[in-house]
C-alpha cells in the first residue's frame, strides 16, 4: 500500500466460495500478481507478491482438498 494507495481497493486478499447452476461449488480469489498490475505496482513479480501468491495458492488448496471418509466409503 505504500507504493500506490489504491490497492487497499483489493486488500485484504479476498476469496469468493459459490456454486453454480450445476451444484458445482469453487473457489475464487484474484492472484496477488494481477492486483499488483492492476494497481500499476512497481515490481509486480517482487519477493512480496510472490509469497503472498503462493500463501494465496496453499490455502486454496488446503480449503479445497477433501478430508475424511468419501460419500461412497460411509
């Protein structure tokens, strides 16, 4: 935020879990990079953006991975 205060617009990272018409559900977030860009923030690719990516990418993961018994195990 301190290279262009307008990313506050986008911060904090944000995620979006819907389903659809067909039942589907998902998880959506704007990858930090993008924000970034979108922001025109010098160093987009930087260490920062990167990490915050990658954390961005794990928790997504970590929230979207089934645990416990399957439906057709119970």
């Amino acid at each position: 935020m301190q290279a262009n205060q307008t990313i506050g617009m986008d911060l904090p990272l944000k995620t979006l879990v819907w389903r659809d018409a067909s039942g589907v559900t998902w998880l959506s977030y704007n990858d930090p990079a993008f924000i970034a860009a979108r922001h025109s923030v010098d160093g987009a690719d930087d260490t920062t953006v990167n990490a915050m990516a990658v954390a961005a990418k794990a928790i997504a993961s970590k929230a979207t991975t089934p645990t416990g018994p399957s439906p057709a195990n119970c």
